[in-house]
C-alpha cells in the first residue's frame, strides 16, 4: 500500500468521528472548564477541528516554528458556534486530502521540525509526525472533548466502541 492512500483512509475515519463529535457541542459553553488547569472548552473544541490541517501544514512546510512572525497564523482561536466548528473542521480535511493527494512516499520520509523559539521540539520523518503529531495527538484531544460533552450532559458520540449514549 502506498502510505499517502494510508493516510487518505485514515484522514477519512478520522474526519467522521471528529464530525460526529463536534456535531454534539452545545453552543454557549465556550469559557467552561472542567478544572482551573484545563483547556476552555472554545479552545479544545476548535483545536480538535482545525487539527487535521495540520497535515497540509507538515506536507507542504519544512517546519514550523510557533514563535516565528508567521507562526501566529497556527495558534488556535475559539469561534463562535457549531456552525463554525464544523465549516472549520470541513476547510482542514479540504486541504488535508489535497495535500496527501499530490505528495508522495519518498516526501512524507523527509524529515519536518516543531520548533518554539527557534528550539526543535520534535523532528521526524513527515509520515511519523502526521501518525503522532496529527492523528494520535487528534484521537486523545477528542477524547478529553467528549469528558467535557459529558460534563455539560451532551450525548457522547460512539467512535472506537459504543459510548452510553450511542450504539453502533
């Protein structure tokens, strides 16, 4: 199998469960916090739409170095509503698919940095930062969602195994 086609069906199971997820936030909850050291629930909601962009991001830069002057276009901004959540979500997977449909093997093995003040944070071949960095670090974002769902008495969606809202 030719790892971009891998990536393009991962970024397909990924989208779904991520729509289904988003698709229960209720709206006007942005500011809640389950603990004072805790993600706002604005801010997880939206880094977990935005977070398969990250994709194009890692395909189509060498790296990125949050401290840069370019670097503040990549920091997430809560929006307002569920509407923007999932147009939000649907502009990532866009430029995700894209990105994966016109590289290649031999580019997702050349390597790509996560820097914070000029710093390596990480660095590895793409392919191993868009498995951790995108869909490992997605599946456990998503995860703390749905404990805030619960929290604010939202339905939890069923993704890896039925939830006790939701059956398959």
């Amino acid at each position: 199998m030719i790892l971009k086609d891998y990536f393009l069906a991962q970024l397909d199971r990924e989208a779904a469960s991520t729509r289904k997820t988003i698709e229960r936030i209720p709206d006007g909850h942005n500011d809640f916090k389950p603990h004072p050291r805790s993600m706002e629930f604005g801010y997880l909601a939206a880094l977990v739409a935005t977070m398969l962009g990250w994709i194009d991001l890692m395909i189509n830069r060498d790296e990125l170095n949050l401290d840069a002057p370019d670097g503040a276009e990549f920091h997430t901004k809560p929006v307002g509503s569920k509407a923007d959540l999932l147009a939000s979500l649907d502009t990532a997977v866009g430029k995700a698919r894209l990105a994966l449909e016109s590289t290649t093997d031999e580019h997702l093995a050349r390597p790509w940095a996560f820097k914070m003040g000029g710093a390596v944070v990480s660095q590895n071949p793409r392919s191993i930062m868009i498995a951790d960095a995108v869909f490992s670090h997605l599946a456990h974002h998503r995860g703390q969602l749905t404990v805030y769902l619960r929290l604010l008495e939202a339905k939890v969606p069923a993704i890896f195994g039925p939830s006790a809202d939701e059956r398959f």
